[in-house]
C-alpha cells in the first residue's frame, strides 16, 4: 500500500514508522509511507502556511493554497484507487470496519490539520473525513499514526498469521476472549483448566461464550447490531443463568 501523509510536522513519525511490525512491513515492501510537509508548498516569502480567521476569534488557521498545491502535486484526483482522507475531530469516528475496507485501498492520503483547524475550503477536495474519538488534539499527525497502525496490520503479509488478527476485538463485531499463557498458575490465579485440555472443540466453545460474556458486560451496544447464531443464543442463555447464579 502507498500511503502519503501531508504534515508540518514529519518528524513526529519517525518513531512510530521505524519501530516494531510497521518498520518490518516497510522493509517487505508491503507499505510505502512518504511524509510531505505541506510547508514546502507556501506561497509567500515566510513560508506561511496559516493564517487569522475571517470574522475574527482566536487561533490561526490553514491556509488552503499550501495544501491544495501539496495534494495536486502528489496526487492523481482521478484515480479510483486513491482514497484522501482528512483527519478532524468533525469526521466520522474511525473503527475496525473502516480500517478494513481502508486495508484493501491501492493509495491512502492522510492530510493532518493543526491550529485551529483548516480552511472549510479543503474539504472539496477530500473523499472521506475521519475522527479518532469525541476528543480535540492539537495536531492530525497521532490520528494519522492510529490510522496507518490500524490499518497497516491488516494488509495482507504485515501480521504472519491471518488469524491473529481475526480474532481480536471488533474484527467480527466482539471483544476478543481472555488470554493466557505461562506460568499455570500465577499468585494463586490459576489458568482456566479446559484451555489445558486439549480438546480443540472445546476450547473453541469456551472460547467464544467468553467473547460473548466480555461483548455483554463491557459493550452491550455492539450486541445490539451483531448477528447471533443459534449456537450464540444458547450460549447467550447459559451466561445469564451463570451470571444470575454468581449474584
Ligand atoms: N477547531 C477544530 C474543531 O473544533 O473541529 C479543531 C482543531 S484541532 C485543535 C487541530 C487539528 O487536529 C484538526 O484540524 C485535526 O486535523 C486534528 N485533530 C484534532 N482532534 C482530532 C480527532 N479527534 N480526530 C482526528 N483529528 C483530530
């Protein structure tokens, strides 16, 4: 995937690119990233890249020339496989279901604002606005690395095993199942005895009524729209007596 981040601020990146699985996929290949720094691209003879705002109040805001000429030079506006996206605290909330469908993109653009914002008129000539949460940062550039991380760990050959990632949290509509792993027993908690039996089905079993307990108990709201099996149902049905039964 190519992704192109547009930033006044390149070097905060430096870490999150060049540490861990998003290094090792950029050394496969398998992600391109290019930092631009839209300052490169002001028109004036102080590289201005903000300015007051019209009608008045406090903070600057981006100018839309340097962006724009950013973008132009950089991007093809006519091709289908190049998604722009503007990070805002006004866009849609970014979630796994977009990380998915954003995992199968050719080219992402990731524009991060910053000040007070940018000028309304950027917003033409972006396909999508995404928000990473009800909050206001300083900057678009820590969205942008959520963004890429999210996403990036879903392209084919950047995570070894598909599965790793299929059964985390919110991949199928859930919250992941409790984990463990050596030593059996820990400060006197021990490790749940069926994932020590062996018994594949089983665990597959317990595995998903944990998934399920974990979705009713912290985020009844994503049972809401999730599609239940039959097998879900019953499950769903034994947590509630258990549940009941343990007060
Ligand atoms: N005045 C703007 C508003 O109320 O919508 C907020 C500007 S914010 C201080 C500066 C920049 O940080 C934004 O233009 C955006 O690029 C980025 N930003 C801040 N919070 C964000 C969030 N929750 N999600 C995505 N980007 C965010």
């Amino acid at each position: 995937m190519d992704i192109k981040v547009f930033t006044l601020f390149p070097e905060m990146f430096e870490s999150p690119l060049n540490s861990s699985i998003l290094f090792k996929a950029r050394q496969k290949g398998l992600l391109n990233i290019t930092l631009i720094n839209f300052r490169d691209y002001a028109q004036d003879k102080h590289n201005s890249v903000d300015d007051y705002p019209f009608g008045g109040g406090a903070g600057m805001v981006l100018k839309p020339e340097p962006i724009v000429l950013a973008l132009e030079d950089n991007l093809s506006f006519d091709d289908d496989e190049q998604e722009i996206i503007l990070l805002s605290p006004q866009g849609k909330v970014f979630n796994q279901e977009n990380a998915k469908l954003l995992a199968k993109k050719k080219k992402l653009a990731l524009i991060c604002g910053h000040y007070e914002g940018f000028d309304e008129r950027i917003r033409s000539f972006v396909t999508q606005e995404f928000s990473i949460g009800d909050y206001v940062l300083t900057g678009g550039e820590l969205p942008a690395m959520v963004m890429i991380d999210a996403i990036s760990r879903l392209i084919p050959g950047v995570i070894k095993e598909t599965q790793s990632f299929e059964e985390d949290s919110f991949y199928h509509g859930l919250i992941e199942y409790p984990q463990y792993t050596r030593p059996r027993v820990f400060r006197n908690m021990e490790v749940p005895e069926i994932l020590l039996s062996g018994n594949h089905q089983k665990i597959q079993r317990w595995r998903r009524k944990e998934s399920l307990r974990r979705t009713l108990k912290r985020r009844p709201d994503l049972l809401k729209s999730y599609k239940l099996t039959p097998e879900d149902e019953k499950l769903l049905k034994e947590i509630e007596t258990e549940e009941k039964n343990n007060g």
